[in-house]
C-alpha cells in the first residue's frame, strides 16, 4: 500500500529548514555570550583590535558563559541527529554549571541515545537541584514508556498532579496503545496547557489524526504510519519504531513506512538495521532523492565512506533539499575518505551559496590547507571575516590561517578581535597565549 508523498512532507520540511535553523541557532550562540558578558575589554588590546605596547595575561573566563555556549553548541548537533557529539556538549554544560537546563538537554540526549543508566542518574541529579515534579514525572514516564513499562508509566502519570507533563505523558500512553480517542481527548488537554514545547507537540500529534481524517477509507496501518512519523517529528522515535515494525511486516510493499522506520533507526543509532530498512524502500523506489540522501546517511554512520558519497551524489543529482545539507556531508565524508579534492569542491560551492555560514567557509579552509594551499586558505578566511564582522569564529579562522602564512601581526589582531567578540572562544585565547609566549 502506497501513500502520498503526505507521510514524508514534514520531515522534508524540517530538513529544509535546517538550514535557516543552523544559521539562527549560531548567532543565538554568539548574541546570547555577548549579553552575558559584554563588551570584555581584554588587558593589551584596544577596542579596534590594535595592539598595546604591553601585554597582560588574558582575564579568566566565566564557567557560565562556557556553559551557555557548550548547550547552543549541543542543540545544532542535536538538530542534526548527531545525539552522542550533542550530549558531549551537554555533559560539558553540566560540568561548567549549567543548572537545570543543562541537565533537561543531558537527559533528552540520553533517552535518545537509549542510555537508561545514565538517564536515571540525570533524573536523581535534577531531583537533588529542586527540579519541578511535573519536569521530572515526564522524564520518568517517557523512560518507563520506551522500556516498555506501561503499567508503570500508567501509574505515575494517574497518580500525579495536574499538568501538561501528565496529560502529555498520558496521550503517548493511548496513543502507543491505540486508543485514539483518549489520546486526542489528552492532547487537547496539552494543547490548552501552559507549556509551550508539549503544546508545540501535541499539535504536531494532533495534525497526524487531522490528516488521517481526511482518508475515510484510510486503513489502521495508513493511521499508525502517520502517528509514527508525528512521533519521530516530536523526538519519540523509540515509541515510533513498534508501531513502524507492526506495518511494515504486515504491508511489506509499504515504501514511506519504510521511509520513516529507517529514518528512526538511524537517530536512535541503529545504523545497521536503518541500511536494511531504506533499502527496503530504494528497492521500491530507487529514483527517490529522499531515500537516497537517508541511505548516504546510514552508510556514513557505518563508516562507508564511498557508499555514502555515492548515494549522496544521487539524492543532489535528482534535486534533494536543502542540497546545501548534502554538500556538507559529501564533503565530510570525502575528508573521511581521504578525497580532499572532492571537499574541496563541495565547500568551494557552498561558499558561493547566498546564506553560506561560517561553518562552510572552515571546512574549505580545513581541506586547503591539508593539500598545501593555505595562501587560498587566508584568502577564504579573509572573505569571511569580512562578511561576518561580528563572528569571532570568522575571525578565528583569520588568526589561524595568518598563522600558517607568517602574517603574525595580522594573526595577533584576529585573534585580539575573535576574543573581544567572545572572551570563552578558548582556540583562540590558547593561540594568542602561545604567541604571547613566542
């Protein structure tokens, strides 16, 4: 049984904004340290960059602000499906005095990673730093629920409280549980709640029973594909997956169940059934970019290189959004290879694009200068300190590759200005220390 392209349209649409996101989420990064602590005035620099005649020890930086940086950090990685680099960050956060927040990204990271363990001991850790009891019942309910603990799961959210965390927690129960009307009759509750994020959610649930209305001879399986997919869009995959098997053994022939199984295998790190799923869909459409650029994706997180690029190359060829995503990971993936030629390329493209970010501009920097070409690597660099005048990490990149081109005074300056744009940029803190000490 075959759907519209229905089933798959959100999730094309958020990649397709992936994009915009990234870009906005790094300048959340760089506005948000720059409240914090403001203009630094850093001992030996003057406000234009220019140097003094003497040099002091640069001042010390404030743990919070590392912390702040090292969650807006995690929640780019954690956009892009790359939980475990994500919760690395999120642990840092934890340990630079993050508080609350950074333990909630812990613990979100954590369960999408299936570290019961280490959920567990975020939860205890929350509880001991006075997190409210209506953050922790959704954390535990959610954890019992992927465990497969239902009775358990029924039994907290029935005992607790009134909220939007209960009710929420209540709707993935019914709704794992295919009771469809008590699930709508709790998402309603959510969606008239205070609590924007579960509000967001149960819309996004809500519009999968919306859509589903308008099938009157939908079938139950068309339903659980379609909550499935909510579910995915929402972070729920682990509860999305049983519900996916239960479709596509019984509608083998299903092409976007097929789809959307693979896609939560591969965010829940299950890289090798995630393979054997989308090739069950390109077997059924080889000429879809979508499944294309998912299987590039798995056999990169299998570490097959070549395999990756190929299918990637397809799903650019045949018109894959945002194709800027795809040359990113080609060009990651040729670096992994050893094809620096390729990255090269494909970098070379990307800054050329109209919304290019800084991140593009140092990955063409990075594969210049492991072929030898660092002069093209300043000139890039230049290029984009110039466009991104409020970027300390253009102006990093500035520093570095002054560096590597033995423009020491115009090095020290970029970097002097990276840190008055951000005092916690520790790269580059480290590289004017060190030639402070030269």
């Amino acid at each position: 049984m075959k759907v519209p392209l229905r089933i798959v349209v959100p999730i094309l649409l958020a990649l397709a904004c992936t994009g915009a996101i990234v870009v906005f989420l790094w300048w959340q990064i760089m506005q948000s340290t720059n409240i914090l602590v403001g203009p630094l005035a850093i001992p030996g620099v003057t406000t234009s960059g220019t140097e003094t005649e003497e040099r002091l020890p640069l001042p010390p930086i404030d743990p919070r602000d590392e912390a702040l940086v090292a969650l807006r950090q995690g929640d780019l990685l954690a956009l892009r499906g790359q939980w475990k680099e994500a919760q690395e960050l999120y642990e840092k956060a934890v340990k630079e005095d993050g508080g609350l927040p950074a333990f909630r990204k812990l613990a979100q990271a954590q369960l999408q990673r299936r570290d019961t363990i280490g959920v567990r001991a975020t939860i205890r850790k929350m509880r001991d730093a006075g997190a409210r009891a209506e953050d922790l019942l959704l954390l535990e309910s959610v954890l019992e629920l992927r465990s497969g603990e239902l009775l358990k799961a029924q039994e907290l959210l029935t005992n607790a409280q009134e909220s939007p965390q209960k009710h929420y927690g209540l709707a993935l129960l019914a709704t794992i549980q295919g009771d469809h009307t008590i699930a709508q009759q709790e998402l309603a509750q959510v969606m008239n709640g205070w609590e924007p994020v579960l509000r967001s959610y149960a819309h996004t649930l809500q519009a999968a029973y919306d859509e589903f209305a308008l099938f009157p001879e939908g079938s139950n399986l068309h339903l659980i594909t379609l909550l499935s997919r909510a579910l995915a869009q929402v972070q729920e995959c682990e509860l999305a997956l049983p519900l996916l098997v239960q479709v596509t053994s019984t509608e083998p022939n299903y092409r976007d169940a097929w789809i959307v199984q693979g896609y939560c295998e591969l965010v829940t790190e299950r890289a090798q059934e995630s393979l054997e799923s989308l090739e069950q869909a390109y077997n059924l459409d080889p000429q879809k970019p979508e499944i294309q650029y998912f299987l590039g994706r798995a056999y990169a997180a299998l570490a097959q290189h070549r395999n990756a690029i190929t299918f990637l190359e397809y799903a650019l060829v045949n018109g894959f959004e945002p194709g800027s995503e795809v040359r990113m990971l080609i060009a990651q993936e040729a670096l992994e290879e050893g094809d620096t030629l390729l990255a090269l390329e494909q970098y070379e493209a990307l800054t050329r694009e109209e919304r290019a970010t800084v991140e593009t501009f140092e990955g063409f920097i990075t594969a210049s200068t492991i072929i030898g070409n660092t002069e093209e690597a300043y000139v890039k660099a230049k290029e984009a300190s110039q466009r991104w005048p409020e970027d300390a990490r253009a102006f990093l990149l500035l520093g570095k590759t002054s560096i590597q081109t033995d423009r020491n005074t115009e090095a020290r300056t970029a970097l002097e200005k990276a840190l008055i744009l951000n005092p916690a940029l520790m790269e580059a803190r480290e590289l004017l220390q060190g030639m402070q000490e030269i």
